[in-house]
C-alpha cells in the first residue's frame, strides 16, 4: 500500500545525518581531541570499521529509504535498518569484546572525564539511542493505517478500474464499425436487405424466329 512520503521524511532525515555522523566522527574527532583508540585523524582500523562506519552507512541507507520511498514495505525496511543500526552503536564497542581478547576493539577515550563520557555519548552511546528512537517511531507510524493511506489506497483503485473500463478506439459499445470506416474491396455500401435484392437472378425471354 502506498503511504505519504511525508510519514517518514523528518525521521529519515535525522537518521541519515546521525549515521553519517557516526561513521565519520572517527576519523575528525581527533583533530579536536574528542577521540576513542587512536588519536590519529583518518586512521584507518579493524574496530573503527565495524563498529562505526558499517552501522553509519546502514542508518544513511534506511534513512534515505525512508526518505524517498512511496510503498509501506520499501519504508518499513528503511526503518528496520535505523532500528539494527541504533542498536548496534549502543551494543557493538561491549560485544566486540568476544572476538578482540576481551577489550573492546573500540579502544579507550582520551582526554579529562567530561571529554571521555562525551566521546563514548557521541560515538556509541547516545548516537545509537537518538537513531533508534527516530527509527521506532518511524516503524510504528508506518504500522498503522491512516485515514490518508486508505485515501490513497481508494484513488490508486478508482484509477485502475477506470483505466480497464475504458472502450476501446476504434468501436463503439454496441460493435457496430467506427466512423469513417471503409468497406471490403468488392462489396456495396448499402443495407444487407437492398444488397440482397439486387443480387436476384435475371430471367430473359427468348425471342421465337419465324418460320
């Protein structure tokens, strides 16, 4: 069913910018000391790549379906990849632990403890918490149905049936040939009962000779 493209507009646009935040805020934040593992800007590393810039581009990707798309389920995948993304900045840096020795492969903030709580808030934390918010809520308006949708649903018939209920060109409704439609070569315009009479045998008279 087709919904408004305004349902999940705001919310996909938020999502789109919060992942592209989230996937490239490793590479600038340490060019303003507000980094976790390196300090090097753009450095380029194993647990930047998962847990960063992967789920980055998965939000930007769900937020632009969100964005664009006309059709509840195309929508609705856009949301649910919000939903994975959110949810894995928050839980990524913790889970890493099992396959990097224990320690999270996101490394360890640097600076005083304002700017370490405030680089695990915007790296992991709270971005992965605004972009699952915005995308349950987007997941939830699309799982109802609106007055407008059922709108919408109701012209995309009416147009459907209109457009199969068309004649076609060239008749008419009753079968009868289309005006200015030329006869078959060899044949009279004219009634069938006219053409009919005159096509009745002709009987001469034999004229006798004299004897």
């Amino acid at each position: 069913m087709r919904v408004p493209r305004t349902r999940g507009a705001v919310s996909g646009m938020v999502i789109a910018l919060l992942g592209l935040w989230g996937a490239l805020i490793p590479f600038i934040g340490p060019s303003f000391d507000y980094a976790i593992g390196s300090t090097d800007a753009w450095d380029w590393s194993a647990g930047r790549f998962w847990l960063s810039v992967l789920p980055g581009i998965v939000a930007i990707v769900g937020g632009l379906l969100l964005m664009t798309s006309a059709r509840r389920p195309t929508a609705s995948l856009g949301a649910m990849m919000g939903v994975a993304a959110g949810a894995w900045f928050i839980v990524g840096p913790t889970v890493s632990r099992w396959w990097n020795d224990g320690v999270s492969q996101a490394g360890a903030p640097h600076g005083s403890t304002t700017t370490q709580i405030l680089a695990e808030l915007g790296w992991f934390l709270a971005l992965g918490a605004l972009i699952l918010y915005f995308a349950a809520a987007a997941l939830g308006r699309l799982s109802v149905r609106s007055v407008r949708d059922v709108e919408l649903a109701e012209e995309a018939t009416a147009a459907e049936t209109t457009t199969a209920g068309a004649p076609a060109t060239g008749a008419s409704a009753t079968g009868a040939p289309a005006a200015g439609a030329t006869a078959p070569a060899g044949t009279t315009a004219g009634p069938p009962a006219a053409r009919a009479r005159g096509r009745g045998p002709r009987r001469g008279f034999r004229r006798r000779s004299s004897a």
